[in-house]
C-alpha cells in the first residue's frame, strides 16, 4: 500500500462489464490541471470556481468520436478524500472508459490502487478507520439490513462516541500531568474524587462501546430457543425428541415440569439451547404482578411459571405449543385458555413466537383455521416434523444472527480486543487511584488505555492494520 498523497491517481469506478454509465475519479494536486487539457473548452469554467459543481462537456477522441461528458468537481481540499477531485460521468463502455483513463495517466496521473481513494480519506483525517471499514461494509453489503448498518457506522455511529471517550480521557490526563509538575507544592490539581468519578464514566462508556462491537448472537451469546404453553401441552416431550434424549419428564400430570431444562443443540451448524419450560396455567389471571422475579414467590407452582415467563424475556425464539386436540375447530372456535396463553406468552416474548401443534398423531389431518393457521406440526411419539422444526430454527436463528450485527464484522474483529485492553487499563487506573499509588502510575495506565483506543479510531497507526484493511478494496473505492 502506498502511502504518499503528493500524487494524482484516477481509477475507473464502475464496473467493467459495461453499463449505461461509467465513472471515472480522479484526485490529487494535478487534478485541475489535468482536467483544463482534457477539456480546452472548459479552462476558464475549471478555474473559475472555488466550489463544488458539474460542468457540461464533451470529449473527442480520436477513432472514437466525442462523447458528452458531467465533470462532478472538487476543486480544493473539501471532498471526499481532501484533495481537489473530479469524477468524469459518461457512457459506461469500458472501451471508451480505458481511453479516457489512459489519457488522465498520459497527463500525470496514475492508476490507483484498490482502496487508495479511502485510504486518502482516512490520511487526510476525513474518516476514522471505522468509517473506512464501513465503506468497504456498504461496498459488500448483501442485504438491506448490512447497508444500513454500514451507513450508520459511516455516518460516525461508532466513531462518535469514541471521539468523545478520547477526549474525556486526554483531558483527565492533561489534568493528571498538569498536577505532576506541582507534587512537590502540596498543590492538588484534580482531587481523587474527581479522578475516581471522571474514570467511572469512562468505564461506562468503554463498556456501552463494548457491548456495541459485539455481536448479539455471535460467539458470546448462545441462541436461546423457549418452549411454552399451557400444562401437558406435550413440551417435555417435544424438548425430548428434539435433543434426541430423554432428559425431561414428560407425563399426562398437569405441572410435570417446575424448573426449566436446557439442551445445547447444534444444527445445520448453528448452535443454540433448548429451553423446556413449566406450563403456564396459573399466572393466565395473574397479570397484574408478573413483573415479580420467581425468588420472590412462595407458591411453588406460581415460583416455576414465573421462571417460565423470565426464560420467555430472554428468548431469542418461542415454540408455543398447541396440542392438536385443543386446536380451533373449522368453525374458529378454539381453546380459550390456550388461546388467552398464547396471548400472554406472545406479550413476553422480545421475539417471534411460532405456533407449534403438538400431538399431531392425535388428529388426522389438521385442518386450516383462518389467522391462525399452525406453522408446523409436530408428533414427539411418532418423531414426525422434529426435524423440519429443527432446521427452520437453525435457518431462522442463522438469518437473525447475520442481521443483528450493530457494526460492520471487520471493525467488530479488529476493535474488540483493543477495547478490551483499554478497559482493563481503566481500571488499573481506578485501583491505582484508590491505593493512592501515586499521579504517575495513573498517567501511564491512562496513556496506554489511549492508545489502545488510537488503534480502533486508526490514530494510533498499525501499518499491518492498514495493509490489510486497504488491500480489501477494489479499484477506484
Ligand atoms: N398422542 C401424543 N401424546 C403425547 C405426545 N407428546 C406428549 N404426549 C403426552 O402428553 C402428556 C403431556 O406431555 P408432556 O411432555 O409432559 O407435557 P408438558 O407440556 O411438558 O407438560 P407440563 O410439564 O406439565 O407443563 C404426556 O402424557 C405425554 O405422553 C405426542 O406426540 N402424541
Ligand atoms: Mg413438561
């Protein structure tokens, strides 16, 4: 990767499978100069703006012809990479794309290489590292959710609050390092009080900062996939089927289950945990005081229901489950009381609640029911649609962890240790203001906490960083 800025480089930006339109960038000192010989007649307009604008023109070529030409221009240091800039939009024709960029290098410029717009960007203090990740996030986003996502973090999501983290932290230290001058003077220029609460904040800030490089669903948290509905409904012995083992006891007694079971299950090379819960019965009256944690309840039936409903709070996926026999008829009318729990599950649960009909050996055909029609069905006896269920979980389970990504993948990679080492940091800095070790060891902790947050923002440069991150790009990015 080259690092030097004094050059002029261009580069085609488009595709070069043909298109409609084509775009060539071009950036760096020689940039005007270059474009008043490309364009004769547009000399005097070039120079005479000091702002960015489109000129109108059209280029000859020989054996080519001459084709019209928006000249979109930056003619000073405010564009996207800090130095005049322009990009030719004309026809997309690669063979006339290659012409006109061998006649920009065969004026002074030369060929970029991938990601060297970017990396200008970055070098020119435009961007942060975060936001040059997030450009090449968009460039290869695939859905919809992963774009916005990638917007966000260029629009400065991530680099925002680090901005201000910094500066909480130079200034604690300034003030830390203004003091050490007057140890000797008995002068105290910042009290312990102070230190203590200014690193409070900034443990705060590194945790929410934390919490936003990680990925919800990636390595740190398991899926958690919740069983639910009314007692006898057939979960223990769905839950049984499904991690192919008997761990629950399932029978016809209402309230078999009282405390919840996981499994740990790995399908289609997801892995998420199984949750069995105690049926809810009782607590379908009891709205009012559900808030209550399961410690607090001294009635063990209503203790297990309310665990029940704190699995539901940290689900990722519910599986209600309806036994066939209680299904709505073709009429509509269904089981009131698995209908009024299914209400009440679907109003704890942060996440999709999948209607599951249990028994399914019960009735022949399950006949369709208007709105609430079953996503799928199930017979733990006979072992029919286990399977299906499972691999529409792994799916759904796979698809949510891909979208919940609250930064771009590479800068969630590349941050979370920094950040990490910059939180233990902090508090070495706080233990050591509580022993009162002294200003020095403070200022150090502080230093080397800074640091670690200068390589997530990229001002505390690593060129392995930047190779690889820069080498990622394509051409004219
Ligand atoms: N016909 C039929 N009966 C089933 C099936 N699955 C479970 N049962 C029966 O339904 C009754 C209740 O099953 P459990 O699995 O204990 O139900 P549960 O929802 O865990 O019940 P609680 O723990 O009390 O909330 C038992 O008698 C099971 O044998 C099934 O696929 N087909
Ligand atoms: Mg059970």
């Amino acid at each position: 990767m080259r690092f030097e800025t004094d050059t002029t480089i261009c580069a085609i930006a488009t595709g070069d499978e043909g298109a409609p339109r084509g775009i060539i960038r071009i950036t760096g000192p020689k940039t005007i100069a270059i474009l008043r010989d490309l364009f004769p007649n547009a000399r005097e307009s070039l120079l005479a703006h000091r702002y960015a604008r489109v000129i109108e023109e059209v280029i000859s070529l020989p054996q080519l012809g001459h084709f019209p030409v928006a000249i979109f221009c930056w003619p000073t240091d405010r564009s996207y990479t800090g130095q005049p800039s322009a990009e030719l939009h004309m026809l997309g024709a690669p063979v006339l794309l290659r012409e006109v960029e061998g006649r920009i290098i065969s004026l002074g410029a030369r060929l970029a290489q991938g990601g060297e717009f970017t990396l200008r960007a970055y070098l020119a203090g435009r961007m942060d590292l975060t936001q040059c990740e997030a450009v090449l996030g968009l460039i290869h986003a695939k859905g919809e959710r992963a774009m916005r996502v990638a917007l966000e973090q260029l629009a400065g999501g991530l680099s925002e609050p680090l901005k201000m983290l910094r500066r909480n932290l130079i200034e604690l230290l300034a003030d830390i390092e203004a003091g050490l001058d007057f140890v000797d003077e008995d002068i105290e220029f910042v009290s312990k009080a102070d230190i203590l609460k200014r690193l409070s904040q900034a443990a705060t800030q590194l945790s929410d900062l934390q919490s936003q490089l990680s990925l919800r669903s990636g390595q740190q948290l398991v899926p958690r996939v919740v069983l639910a509905g009314l007692p006898n409904a057939g979960k223990s012995s769905l839950f049984n089927a499904m991690s192919r083992e008997d761990v629950a006891i399932a029978s016809d007694m209402p309230g078999t289950t009282r405390d919840f079971l996981r499994s740990r299950q790995d399908r289609d090379g997801l892995v998420f945990d199984l949750i069995d819960t105690a049926g809810l019965d009782d607590m379908l009256e009891q709205h009012s005081d559900l808030e209550k944690p399961p410690s607090k309840e001294h009635d063990p039936d209503r203790q297990s229901q309310r665990g029940t409903i704190h699995q539901l709070r940290d689900a990722d996926l519910v599986l209600y489950c309806t036994p066939a026999d209680m299904l709505p008829s073709i009429d509509g009318v269904g089981n009131e009381r698995d209908q009024s729990c299914f209400e009440l599950v679907a109003d704890h649960a942060p996440c999709d609640v999948w209607r599951v009909v249990t028994k399914a050996d019960l009735s022949e055909t399950i006949a369709p029911h208007g709105k609430t029609l079953p996503s799928f069905s199930v017979s733990a006896w006979k072992g029919t649609g286990v399977n299906e269920l499972l691999h529409a979980i792994a799916s759904c389970l796979a698809r949510t962890r891909e979208s919940e990504q609250d930064v771009v993948p590479m800068t969630g990679q590349r941050c979370r240790e920094a950040v990490d080492r910059a939180i233990q940091r902090i508090d070495e800095a706080r233990t050591a203001t509580e022993l009162g070790s002294g200003d020095e060891v403070v200022a150090s902790e502080l230093r080397m906490a800074l640091d670690e947050l200068g390589q997530v923002a990229g001002t505390v440069v690593n060129n392995d960083i930047l190779d690889a991150l820069f080498s990622r790009f394509c051409i004219g990015k």
